[in-house]
C-alpha cells in the first residue's frame, strides 16, 4: 500500500530543525511549466504555469539576414539575427530593442537555420526600415512548431536584443 504522507518540517530531538517547509508558499501554478519543487506540506508537484518571455535559442548569431521571408547568407560583421522556438497554435508579441534606424527583418522558418547555410524559405512577420524604438508586431496561430528570426542589419546594433513574449490566452 504506498505512503501518501509527506515530510514537510525535519527537526532533531533537542528541538534544531534542519528543515521546514511548512511556511513556503509554491504552488503548481506559480512555478513554471515542467519544473519540480516541494509545496508546504511536503508534496512534490510540478509546474503548470508557462513562461511569457521566450529566451532565444541563439542570440547574435552570425551571419544572417531575413527579407521577405528569406533568411540568407550575409557577410557576418553586418547582420545578427536571435532565434526563438515558437509553438504552433501561440500568439506572440515580437518587440524590438530601443534602436531607431537601420533595418529590421524577422520571419518564421519550418526549420532550426543554425548551420543551415542560407535561402531557406519561411513566413515574413516584419520586414521594415527605419523602425521606431521598441516597435512592435502581434503575430501567431502557426499551423506547425517552427523558428522564428530576428534579424538587425547593422553591426552597431549588435548586443540589442528582441524580446517575445507568448500571449497565447490560457482559458
């Protein structure tokens, strides 16, 4: 018959406690998707809430350059691009760093471009010159899981980074 009692206060004979999670307040919902932990009274559990902000899966990668949903070969001192993973079905906002000027280009690729040469084909989501700072796209609703491009075409705006966010509704 298995032992569903769990140990959540550890205390010595003379009173020292080594551990006590009585007072701990995560919970399933406050603790990231797949990730493990003890709740108050001793339980292990598993998180359920997902993460908002997408860390890139590559951030400056060098060379690349997407244009009308192209991402090709560039000369590497010029073109930094960061990639993300997205999941089809999600919303995402794409938000760029505080550069005015320059160029922007993103696009969804079928396929992880890391290695992968250049011209391979994928969905433009922005395509603009002269953005303002911090501009910002709404994209989503992708029919596969696929990557997604963010391309700056200036070597001075290396460093600067994109951020994206899932806005995929959760009700």
């Amino acid at each position: 018959m298995p032992n569903n009692s769990y140990n959540n206060k550890i205390q010595l004979s003379d009173g020292t406690v080594l551990l006590d999670l009585t007072s701990d307040t995560v919970s399933a919902d406050k603790l990231l998707e797949g990730e493990t932990a003890h709740n108050a009274s001793g339980e292990q559990i598993t998180g359920t809430m997902f993460q908002v902000l997408l860390e890139p899966i590559a951030y400056d990668y060098e060379p690349g350059y997407t244009d009308n949903g192209t991402y090709k070969y560039q000369d590497s001192t010029n073109n930094h691009s960061d990639i993300y993973e997205v999941k089809a079905g999600h919303y995402y906002a794409l938000i760029l760093g505080n550069t005015v000027g320059t160029r922007f280009r993103s696009a969804l690729l079928p396929s992880n471009p890391i290695g992968a040469g250049h011209d391979i084909t994928g969905t433009a989501i922005i395509n603009k010159n002269n953005p303002v700072a911090h501009d910002r796209v709404m994209f989503g609703g992708a029919a596969d899981d696929c990557y997604m491009v963010v391309t700056k075409d200036n070597a001075s705006h290396k460093g600067l980074k994109s951020y994206v966010f899932d806005i995929t509704p959760t009700d």
